[in-house]
C-alpha cells in the first residue's frame, strides 16, 4: 500500500475516532431524528427520589432505574428538576442541598445526584437538562430552612404569598442576578445538555389567595427611576428581561447546549379562537413565550399541552397554533408537554396518549419534531401499558 493511502486511512480513524469520543461524551452530537424526552421532578418527592431519605445506593438505584426505563422506551432526553425551591440536587455553594434527598435541608446525600444523573445518561445516549425553577422559594414556609437558604441569608429577596408559599419577586434586579449566578454556576461545572425552566413565573392567581403580588416597593422604585410602564407591562418586562439575559448568558458561556422552557399550554384568551381558556398566562403568569420564540431567544418550546385531545382545550388545536408560521416565524421546535400524569389523576385510557403522540407526528410544520413526557413516574411504572406504547411510537 502506497504511503498517501497509509496516511488517509490513518488520518480517517483518527477522525472517527474522535467523533465517536464526542459522541459518547456529548448526546447531542449525534443527530437524531426525533426529541423524545422525559421530565424528572423531585418537588415533593413526585418521582426522584421516590421518598425523602433513601440511602446513597437506593437513590442511585432509581436513578438507574428511570434511565434504564427511559433507554427502553427510546426517551433521549430527560429533565432533571435540580432546583425546586430555591435549593439544589448538585453540590452548590450557593444553595442548600434540598429536603427532598435527605429530609433535612443542607444535608448531602452523601454523592451529587446531577453529577451521577449526566454520567451515567450519557453511558445510555441520553441528555441531561438542568431543570430550573427560577422564582419559587418554598411551597411550605413553616417548614425549616437551613442558614444558607435564600430565605436566612437574603431575606429582603424573599416574600411570603398566600398562606404558605415563598417567592422572589422577578422584578427586583438582585433576584435575576442571584438566580442567573445559580444556572451559571452549574453550566461551569457540569456536562450539562441543556437548562430549562418552567412555567413558575409570577405565581399561579390560586397560590395568591385574591392578594396581589407583594411586588409594590420595587414597582415604585421602577417609576422612581422614570418608568412608565404599567404594572402588568412592567412585570412582562421583568421576565422577559431575565429570559432574554439567561438566554444571551446560555449561548455565549457553553453553545452547543439547548436553552427551552415549559410554558402553561395555553397563550392568552382567544389564542386559539376555538379553545377554551381558564387561566390566562399573558396577563396572569406574566409570561410571553411567543416573544422569545419571535426573538429566538430560545432553542425550542415546550408548552404543557395537558389536556384530552377531544375537549375545550385540544391537544391538536393547541399543538397546531404553537407550530403555526404566524405564530412561530422562526419555526422554533415545539415538543408539547404530554401527560402521562392523567392516566392516574384523570383516569386517562392509555389511548388518548397514543392519539396524542400520533398526532405530534401529523401537525406540521415539525422542524425536528418530538414531545416531552409527564412524568418519568408513570412511565417507570409502566401505567396501562404505556412504556411499549411510548416505544413502539
């Protein structure tokens, strides 16, 4: 063999070699075809770890378990909700280990569940998110808090809402500073695949109890300083002024991973025409996704499409508005929110979730088409079957 093919073939399994290195390390190098993803959530104990105080092994059991569950049913995507209440699934110096590991808030489970989650995912080709709650503080503020919890070593962030909960006021600078150092923190220090946030802006109206947000002092300061914004137009900006900085920060500090948010399933009131809307998230969650879709500040979206697809609120009318062109000019990937959950709430037949992932598969456009699972629960437990469905689909 002559000397310039010797070099070729050498040069070539170097090459592939080092594809196959990034691939390994990195899910996202791999182009796949469809986003099949899944949500972990460990607020309250919904699905990891299945109680508050499993020794280091029980919980790496089920880690193991809910990826194993996720590699069958083909999930190449999973979101690992790593800050529920303003704590922390990952070593952090910034924020207390959560109670939902251990019992006791600021107690280490004794191993970095983030850090084993990216590892052994990765092992399976499957990504992992960081799943943030940017503003949530506490669901239960007579709960005990440990001194480096927001609430002891920040407390003029902190303000209480309703009977229980805690909250940060997204207008306030310092809340998007201190949340933005928290996401940043873990982008530099993990193999992450993605962040993503919820759909917990401002307060959900039930959570207030008919108050208004405890948000007066900073929205004086704002006028103070010469704003004229209304309240209602002020607390859009605020948000949008945080998504659009997590977004730039995102980018610029590690691309190649994905920024995307959950939010509530439905827009506002008359979008669309033929659904019925109950909440309204433009003026109640103060939120505007359709803004960061038109901005392309986000890398997909994935509105929580949780209702039949036979309703007033229909999975295709939904999902078909969301993936419009008038809608989604950019045509930023939209991977609705099924859920899995309502196979027990609601007492689902396993066939609307196969009508509704048949549809996601019908309703164009479908740059990169897929859809995110809710929750990893149902599917571990294999409810009605639906682990081969979501298989075989």
């Amino acid at each position: 063999m002559k000397l310039k093919s010797i070099l070729f073939f050498f040069c070539l399994f170097i090459a592939l070699n080092s594809l196959i290195v990034a691939a390994e390390k990195n899910p996202l190098t791999i182009v796949r075809e469809e986003f099949r993803g899944g949500w972990v959530p460990t607020i309250v104990n919904l699905c990891f770890p299945s109680r508050a105080g499993l020794s280091r092994e029980e919980q790496k059991r089920e880690i193991l378990t809910l990826l194993d569950t996720a590699s069958r049913a083909r999930l190449n995507h999973l979101f690992f909700q790593v800050r529920p209440e303003a704590d922390a699934f990952y070593h952090s110096s910034l924020e207390p280990w959560s109670r939902y590991l251990t019992g006791v808030q600021g107690r280490s489970p004794g191993f970095d569940p983030l850090e084993f989650f990216i590892a052994q995912g990765h092992r399976r080709g499957i990504a992992i998110h960081a799943w943030f709650n940017p503003y949530r503080v506490a669901i239960d503020r007579r709960a005990p808090n440990c001194s480096l919890h927001l609430s002891h070593h920040a407390p003029s962030l902190v303000h209480p809402i309703g009977s229980k909960m805690l909250w940060l006021d997204p207008g306030d600078p310092k809340t998007q500073d201190h949340v933005l150092t928290v996401i940043t923190d873990v982008m530099q220090r993990y193999d992450i695949d993605g962040i993503h946030l919820d759909d917990y802006f401002y307060p959900y109206p039930e959570f207030l109890n008919r108050k208004r947000f405890p948000d007066t002092a900073t929205y004086r300061a704002y006028q103070q300083q010469g704003g004229k914004l209304s309240l209602s137009d002020w607390r859009r900006a605020s948000v949008n002024t945080f998504i659009h900085r997590l977004s730039r920060t995102v980018h610029q500090q590690k691309p190649g991973i994905l920024f995307g948010i959950s939010p509530f399933g439905i827009y506002t009131k008359g979008q669309p025409r033929e659904v019925q809307a109950g909440l309204d998230q433009f003026h109640e969650l103060y939120a505007d996704p359709l803004l960061w879709m038109r901005e392309g500040w986000v890398d997909y979206m994935a509105p929580q499409l949780y209702w039949k697809n036979q309703g007033p609120q229909s999975f295709r009318s939904l999902l078909r508005w969301w993936r419009s062109p008038q809608v989604n000019p950019r045509a930023i990937p939209i991977y609705p929110g099924i859920a899995l959950e309502n196979l027990v709430e609601q007492h689902w037949p396993v066939q609307e979730i196969a009508t509704q992932l048949k549809i996601e598969k019908e309703t164009l456009p479908r740059k990169r088409g897929g859809f995110i699972l809710w929750n990893m629960k149902q599917l571990e437990e294999n409810i009605q079957g639906v682990a081969s469905l979501v298989k075989d689909s």
